[in-house]
C-alpha cells in the first residue's frame, strides 16, 4: 500500500500523529541559552512602576507577551497563597521552541507597584493599556521580526481587546472566556454559594452590567462585590468577548482544558465560531492554571504546587501552531491546526 492508497482522512491523521512526534522531540531535545532581564516601565506621571521577565532566546525572531488573568496575578501566574508557576513553565516552554517572552506582575501585584492606588480607580481599559505599555517596550527594545500575545483567562480578554489596535502577528488565548463576563460570573457563583445568596448576587451582577453600582452589599458577597472593585465589573461586563475575537485578523489560537472549573468548553467553542479559521482545540484533561488532573480531588494541589509540570499537550499545540506560522510566512503550509479533539467536535459531544 502506497500514501495514493490512503484515504485523506487517514493521511490528515497520520500528519497529526507525525507533528506531535515532531514536536514533542523539539520540547525534549532543544536546548537554548536563555537571558533573564529585568524589566521595568514606568507609568506616567510618577505614577508608579510596571516589572517584568524579559526572556531573551539569541537569535529569535518572535517574542510573546504573556498577560496573565484576573486577580493579583504575577509574572509566573501566581497569586498569593497560590503558586503554581504556570505562566513562568508556560516561558520556559516558548524558550525550548526558541521563542523569547516578556512577562509580567500586574500593577498592585510581585514587584509592579503603583503609587496612591486605588482599587477603585482599576478597570479593564487599565490592564489593556499597560499591555500596550509592554509591547511599545518590546518594538523599541525587542528587535523583532514577530510579536504575538498570549493571554490566560481574563487576560484572554484583555489580549482581544488590544491585538487588532497594536497589530499584532498573532494571538493565543488560553481558558479565555467566550461568554459575557457577567454570565461567566453568573453560573460560577451559582455552583458555589447558598440559593438564597446566588440570587442576591444574581441581582447585584444585573444592577452592574446596567451601568449601575450597588450601595448595600451583603456581607457574604463584600469579597466579590465591594463597592472599589464595581467600577472594574462594570467595565468588564460591557464587553462581548466572541464579538472582539470576531474583528481579529491575525493567527489565532484557541486552547481549552476539559477539566477547567472556571471557564468552560463552550466558551472556547464560543469564541471559534465566531472566528471559524482559528485553530481550536480541546485539551484532555487540562484544568484552569494549564495542568492535568485525573480527579476532582487533583484540583487543589494543581492550583498550589509548582512542582507540577503543565499539560503536554499545551505547548505541543502551541509548538504545532508557531510552525503553521513559520509555514505561512515561507509560503508553504497554511491553516489551522489539526487538533486531536477539536473545539467544535468537544461541545457537540458535550465533553469534560
């Protein structure tokens, strides 16, 4: 039997089978020299100062800014109480495939701080506009050929509000929500809190997504809803995030874990039917902070121990797709890429 002999469905298989081979061989055997900088921007006005990682690879031609997700995240994904180190394997990662990254700590979080801050004064529009902070530092200190964003969670949003503005030569979003934030918010809070306190919350989510903020808010729900923090809500909830993939031009790639509690698979299938040439893809058994876990009980320890290792599958789906970049960009293969459990294929079947 010869490759005519094969049917295209079988030889779309094999070349599956052969990239990831492919690539997890360069995950395991290419080594490069990588230089830690220290970076620092500072705000306007004495405001206060932005840090991060600059991972310089010698040579590379593409650098990814990592933007982390909600909460007092830092430049490895952490928050405290909290270490996992998923954005900082997520670096080493991209440094095994000779990309640089740049990432780092949210402003009020690691060693970013800002002067006189006020929670109040945080909104959406504020992440996305250090973003852009970041990758102004990257055109003029970078030198590269290709910059691209990779956003986690809520910094998935972020990286879809801005790609487009910025011109950026791809995007990668991981866990990012497809829903409205306030649905998203919505159902989280009802699998966890008492009926009676998820109707209330239900209640202050609908007054905020109006424009409205909330005075009286009962004390079981200060921590998600007091009032400093309802000006960040609001501005959250104006935003479609399906609606800003849709106007994206660039790259885009979709990742989804099976076994993520926050974000869910029809988010990601959200997000790919309003960008239908994205590649997006399901990863088996992969949870929010990008490592696998077999058991409920598994959740916990994924979220706080940074000796485990990420998902293999994440970053041979983002190796698998820089190369279908480095294919376009030499006029060989294009398109999206093939994924051993599509998006579209997971949320048709109903798979976690």
């Amino acid at each position: 039997m010869t490759c005519h002999d094969l049917s295209p469905r079988v030889l779309h298989i094999l070349a599956r089978i052969l990239c990831v081979a492919f690539a997890a061989l360069t995950l395991s055997a290419q080594a490069h020299v990588v230089t830690l900088e220290e970076v620092s921007l500072d705000l306007p006005d004495g405001a206060g100062v932005l840090t991060g990682t600059h991972a310089r690879v010698p040579d590379a031609d593409t650098v990814v800014l990592l933007v982390a997700g909600s909460g007092p995240t830092d430049r490895d994904g952490n928050q405290p109480h909290l270490r996992n180190d998923s954005l900082r394997q997520v670096a080493e990662g991209l440094a095994s495939l000779g990309v640089s990254t740049l990432r780092y700590d949210k402003r009020g979080s690691g060693h970013s701080v800002v002067r006189d801050f006020r929670e109040e004064d945080v909104q959406l529009q504020t992440y996305a506009e250090d973003v852009e902070r970041w990758v102004a530092h990257l055109r003029e200190h970078g030198h590269y050929k290709r910059i691209g964003i990779l956003g986690h969670s809520e910094g998935g949003l972020v990286s879809s509000l801005v790609a487009e503005k910025l011109a950026l030569k791809f995007v990668i979003l991981l866990e990012a929500p497809g829903r409205p934030m306030d649905e998203v918010l919505r159902a989280q809070l009802a699998r966890k809190l008492p009926e009676d306190q998820a109707r209330s919350a239900a209640s202050i989510i609908d007054s905020l997504k109006s424009g409205q903020r909330v005075a009286e808010v009962p004390d079981t729900l200060r921590g998600v809803f007091r009032p400093s923090v309802q000006p960040y809500w609001i501005s959250m909830f104006a935003q479609r995030p399906a609606d800003l993939v849709a106007r994206l031009t660039m790259p885009l790639l979709i990742l989804q874990g099976s076994q993520d509690l926050q974000v869910e698979i029809d988010d990601a299938a959200l997000l790919s039917a309003a960008r239908p040439s994205a590649s997006a893809c399901l990863v088996k058994g992969m949870n929010h902070v990008l490592k696998d876990v077999e058991k409920p009980a598994d959740q916990n320890k994924a979220y706080t121990d940074p000796s485990l290792p990420l998902s293999k599958e994440v970053m041979q789906d983002i190796a698998l797709f820089l190369k279908t970049l480095d294919g376009e960009a030499a006029g060989g293969v294009k398109g999206p890429v093939a994924c051993p459990v599509p998006i579209a294929d997971a949320s048709k079947a109903g798979s976690r």
